[in-house]
C-alpha cells in the first residue's frame, strides 16, 4: 500500500476529496507498473455536489468509470425499456426503470460489464473513508453478541469523538446492553443512536460502514435491511461457518484501526433482483404460460402485475411447500423456454450463494468473482435435469403452469416466503446494486479458498498411504 507519509505517491495514485464525507482511492505500488489505460485515471475530479441521497458509492464510483451521470443512465434505461420490456407490467411507474428485469439485453450486458470492471479496480485499491456513521448489526436476542455489541460500542465512542454509532432499537431498552450507562459517560450524549428498519430504508445513506456481528446470516440479514444502497459491510466472525465472515473478532481493535486509518478493499458481491409476477384473471380458460410469455400473446401486457422486489445476496427458491406432490416449474430464459422442471423445487443462486442451498441440493462451487448464475433442481424426478451455470446477463424466470396439480413457494434468501398460485411466476435477473463486503487487506487475494478449506474442511481426509515395494 502507499506510505501515509509519501506526499509524491499520495499525489500521483490518489483520488482525494473536496469536501468532507466522501472517498479517497489510493492505488497500491505494483499498480503503477500497470498499463494506464486499466487504471481509473488519477486526475479524475469528485462530484461537486454534495451526496446524493438516492446514490451509494459503488454507482458513484460507475460514473466515473463509463463517464455518464446516473441521472443520465436511468433517463437512457427507461426509454429503451419501454421498446422491448422482458415483463409485462400494465401499472408501470416512472420509478420502474430503475428494476434490472425491465431493461433491455443490451442494458443489462453494459450494466454487468460496468460492476465487473469496476470489480476488478476495487480489488486493487484503499476506498479511505472518512466514517462518521457507523452502523452494528447483532443478533439481538442473543446474550453473548448483545455484550460483544456493547463492548464494541465503547470501544468506538471512546476512540474518537467524531463517531456516532448505530444500533437496533431494541437493545434501547435491553437490560444487558444497558445503553443508559452508556449514555452517561461523558462525551457519549447523542452519539448512541439507534435504527429502525425504516430508517435503513429511507435513509442508507446515512451509514459510512457497516459492522456485522456474528455467522453467515447476520450478513444476509444486512442485504435484506439494505436493499438498494448497500454500506460497506465489515463482518465479524461469531458464527457457526463463516463464508461471509472475514475477520476474527478478538481483533477487532486492530482490525477497525486499520480500516478507518488506512482504508479498505471491498469486493462487490453479484445480487439478484428478483420481482414476483401475479396472473391477472382473464376470460379465457385455456390459458398457457409458455405463449404468454414467450410465444403469440407475449405483447400482451395485460397477463401478469408485479407483486413485490427483492434484491438477495444467496439464492431464490421456487419449491412446493407443504405440498405432497413435486413442483411443476416452467423455466425460462430471456425469450427461450429451457425446460419443465419436476422436483421438489428450483434453486437460482448467485455466486455467493454456491456454498449454501446450492452446496445443498448438488450445485457446483463457484468463486464470487465469476459472473454467473447458478440453476440446481431441488430432487429432481429424473437425471435428465443437471445443475446449469448461466451468464449474468440472463433474465430467467420460473413459473407455475397454468395446469399444474399445485401452487409453488417462492423465498428470497429464505426469507419472504410467498404462495405461486398458477400462472404466477418469479422474474430472476442481476441487480444495479451489488453487496459491498470488505475483505482483510493482507489476504484478499486467497480469502474464498482459504473458507472453503477451513468450512468444508478440504483435504482433511488420511492421507492414502504409498506402496512399498518387496526386495
């Protein structure tokens, strides 16, 4: 990384700000032997504006990379949008342009292209954040992360002044936790504060970072509060497996010293935006799926309304509940129907999401890097469905045929759990708003490999033993 005190290289490979709040990019030494033309180019010049309250940094940073305004981008998706949408939707809303399944192919294919090379520079680079807001996340009934909560609290209001700190009003009241104490301190008055989903709703923006305590589902828990703008996520190790979980909490001093003072990198997690599309009632009986959505009635924007949005950072599940019978899922993808699935359900994972359910119902590994969706059936009847890998520029969706014996379930990173009567269906397409997660600055480059070993517990079988030859 560039020495603090080198004002030369600080000069040359940084990106700093005119106005407090906002990034600072330092590139590391072997970048300056790169080809400029890769690098995002040091005379690069900061909004003049103040934040934007409908933008995270990772979009703020894509302006850059493309050179046109997001206000320009949104204006250029919504009018192509309207010439070919994937959906139908005949309640549309100005607003709707910004939902990845109403852009076109050659929107969503820019769109990805644009995330993954700004992927690839972010995996090179300190984003130096000037944190003012912090944001914790715990679980907060459980007795063990409530203290590591309270002691982080401290810790973080003691270590500088300028800090105001965010937890979950529930731990307001929480005798364990015992904000009250907290609040008498000196200096801590007004720095304690505390969120409410609504807050993370209407006001993302609010937070610099954010601190995950605990396993695996702390940080999905942090996707499903953030569903468009996403803070960084730095998340601590206190679960039970820990592919999310990056850093070890027993440092967690040294670990926030490093992040604030000298900065941080942050790999951008593929999400999917999947929205659930409701059958509208109609005269004719005989009604197909397959023709209303990709063959002769396929214009017709009247068949189906959306029903709900969802950005999820694992998997979307389509399987038959307590139904007991297997599912019968139509599964398409951009214009084409790919096959009838006949299983217990449909698993549609992103990347990340590889080593959960996928892992599960017998879906490949895959590194978070790749671009990818991932298709396993859930049982299928036959063999004669096998887990798919699609490029991330696919708009799928699974369906509920009209003649099928039951409804199906739709859940989104296992949560939001939703009935598929017939002829409703889940639309399944790449997210504008990918999930920021910080990794450690020392070992980002065999971070996923080094949790897979230590998860799943590679090469952790006897060593077959070797012949010995008789002389």
């Amino acid at each position: 990384m560039a020495e603090e005190g080198d004002a030369g290289d600080q000069d040359s490979n940084s990106v700093h700000s005119d106005q407090d709040g906002q990034l600072e990019v330092v590139f590391a030494p072997n970048d300056i032997r790169r080809r400029k033309s890769s690098l995002v180019p040091a005379t690069a010049q900061r909004p003049a504006h103040r934040r934007q309250k409908t933008q995270c940094f990772v979009h703020t940073l894509l302006e850059k990379h493309d050179g046109i305004s997001v206000k320009d981008r949104d204006a250029s998706y919504e009018g192509l949008a309207q010439e070919r949408m994937l959906d139908k939707d005949p309640h549309g809303h100005a607003d709707e342009s910004q939902h990845s399944r109403l852009l076109t192919k050659k929107q969503i294919s820019d769109m990805a292209f644009g995330i993954r090379e700004l992927s690839k520079k972010l995996a090179q680079i300190r984003l130096k954040l000037h944190v003012r807001n912090i944001f914790i996340l715990a679980k907060a009934h459980d007795e063990t992360l409530i203290k590591h909560t309270r002691e982080t609290v401290d810790w973080l209001l003691t270590k500088d002044p300028g800090y105001k700190v965010y937890v979950e009003e529930t731990l307001e009241h929480n005798k364990l936790f015992d904000a009250k104490s907290l609040l008498q301190k000196d200096s801590f008055e007004g720095r304690l504060k505390f969120w409410t989903n609504e807050l993370c709703h209407d006001k993302p923006q609010t937070f610099d970072i954010a601190l995950a305590l605990g396993g695996d589902g702390t940080v999905l828990y942090a996707s499903w509060l953030f569903q468009r703008i996403v803070p960084p996520v730095l998340a601590f190790s206190l679960g039970s497996l820990g592919f999310l979980t990056k850093f070890d909490y027993e440092q967690y001093p040294l670990t926030l010293s490093r992040a604030f003072d000298e900065g941080i990198t942050v790999s951008l997690r593929l999400r999917f935006e999947a929205t659930i599309m409701r059958s509208q009632t109609r005269d004719n009986p005989h009604r197909d799926l397959v023709e209303e959505l990709i063959g002769e009635e396929s214009e017709d924007h009247h068949t189906h309304r959306p029903d709900g949005t969802h950005n999820i950072l694992n998997e979307v599940v389509v399987d038959r509940g307590p139904n007991p019978t297997m599912s019968s899922i139509e599964l398409f993808g951009d214009d084409e129907h790919f096959t009838t699935v006949q299983a217990d359900g449909i698993c549609v994972s992103t990347p990340t999401g590889s080593t959960a359910y996928n892992l599960a119902a017998g879906g490949s590994l895959c590194h978070p890097d790749n671009p990818v969706i991932l298709v396993t059936a859930i049982c299928a009847h036959t063999l004669s469905f096998r887990p798919i890998i699609l490029p991330d520029t696919i708009v799928l969706r699974a369906g509920v045929p009209y003649d099928a014996r039951m409804s199906s379930w739709a859940s989104f990173d296992g949560r939001e759990r939703v009935e598929l009567k017939p002829g409703d269906y889940v639309t399944i397409s790449a997210s504008r708003f990918p999930f920021p997660s910080v990794l450690p600055l020392d070992r980002k480059s065999k971070d996923w490999i080094d949790s897979i070993s230590r998860t799943l517990q590679w090469n952790s079988r006897q060593r077959q033993k070797s012949f010995k030859e008789w002389s």
